[in-house]
C-alpha cells in the first residue's frame, strides 16, 4: 500500500474508533495536532563522505492523527497511536563546496506514546508522582514523569525524498534532481506548554530526533539525522 494511502486509511481507523468510544463515554480520546519549526540536519553513511552541513535552519511542518488506548478500563493510563504526515526540508553542500544539495521530504509516520494519561494532565501527575522524596531528588523526577506523558514517542516511516544538486560556487554545473524512497526511525519529547479549562485545546513545545536513510545510485546506504525545535497546538475530540 502506498504510504499516503496508508496514512489515510490509520487516519480513517482512529476515525472511526473515536466515535465509537465517544457514544459510550464523553472523554476525549481522539486527538489532532499541527506541529512546525525548525530542522537541523546532519548528512551521514555515504553521503556524509561527500557533503557537509549547509544552511542551518530549515522549515518542517507536520499533522498528527492520535488515539488513546487505556490500559484497563478501570484507569485513565495507557498509551497513544498515531498516524504523522509531515514535510521536512535539509540542505547540505559538497565538500569541496561547488555544488549545493537541496533536499526535500514528504513523510508518513507510524508514532507510538508509551505513556500517555487520558484527562487533565495535572491530574495524571498527581497519581503518578511518588510519595515523600527529598527534594533534590523529586526535580529530577517529577521532571522525568512531566516529560513522559503524553509526551516521549518512537517513529517509524517511509518518506519520497527530491534531492536537487546546483551549482553553489561552480559556474558550470547543471542542475540534477533524484528522487528516493527513504525509511524513517525517530524519537523524542513533545511535552505539554499549555492546556484549556475544558481539555479540548492543548500546546506543546517540540523536541524530536531520528534518521532518514536510503539506497543510493551505488547501491550503498546515504542518510542524514534530523534534529527537530519547535511548537504544536493539538485539538480533543
């Protein structure tokens, strides 16, 4: 199946799943959120042989489809799946600095939340957070549980990567375009900022980290990691 068809139809299952929980009960477990920043991108394997790091900052954008799933019926705890398409951008020059690459990459993800609290997440915290600890030892772990729920994720994708070679300093080079299908493994934070009376509207700040990677014309693997900053707003249904 197509990765965007395949996208569609997750999107269609949670969907589905989140009106059916609906009619039974009134917490929202069906979630949407819209994420974007700024990348920072890294070539390695083979290509990083042969480039290095270009402008800095680029843009990204994501969308995410979201559905909780509760350990048991008798708690609020449990973990999210997900569905992320998204768009990335890097940008990478040759090492002898004649050439630019100038890359971009439309993903679809496959997104897991271990830990995730069905409610007011001050509610969860309070349930979670141990009993009497010293206080130096409570930062660091209430910090640990705050950045965990509904927060920590893995991915896992495929993504139609264009890579566009011109000319940066050669006043020769004709352009070159490839494209690539390229798998995706990531993780990271995306811990709550901010979160309305009624839990319908939430926001997040953004810190993911993963690797798209791919067969070259060589038949060797290419890659380049991605270091993701940013902010999110999500809606509850």
């Amino acid at each position: 199946m197509k990765p965007h068809l395949l996208f569609a139809t997750c999107l269609m299952m949670l969907s589905l799943l989140a009106k059916a929980q609906n009619k039974k009960n009134a917490v929202k477990k069906f979630s949407l959120k819209f994420n974007t920043g700024m990348v920072f991108s890294k070539p390695g394997d083979e290509l990083g042989t042969v480039a290095t790091k270009g402008k800095a900052m680029q843009l990204f954008t994501s969308a995410e489809a979201a559905y909780h799933i509760n350990f048991s019926s008798k708690t609020k705890f449990g973990f999210k799946v997900a569905g992320v398409v998204g768009s990335d951008y890097a940008n990478f020059l040759s090492n002898d600095r004649s050439t630019e690459l100038k890359v971009s990459v439309t993903n679809f993800k496959a997104r897991v939340y271990p830990f995730a609290y069905c409610g007011r997440l001050e509610d969860g915290l309070e349930q979670a957070l141990p009993g009497k600890m010293p206080f130096l030892i409570q930062i660091p772990v209430w910090l640990g549980i705050y950045s965990s729920f509904n927060s920590l994720h893995f991915d896992y994708g495929t993504a139609n990567g264009s890579i566009l070679e011109t000319a940066y300093s050669s006043l020769s080079f004709q352009d070159v375009t490839v494209k690539r299908n390229m798998i995706y493994f990531g993780w990271g934070f995306q811990p709550q900022i901010f979160e309305s009376e009624s839990c319908t509207w939430a926001a997040n700040a953004v810190f993911d980290f993963g690797k798209y990677s791919w067969t070259n014309a060589n038949g060797r693997t290419s890659s380049f990691k991605t270091s993701y900053v940013g902010f999110g707003v999500q809606y509850r249904f």
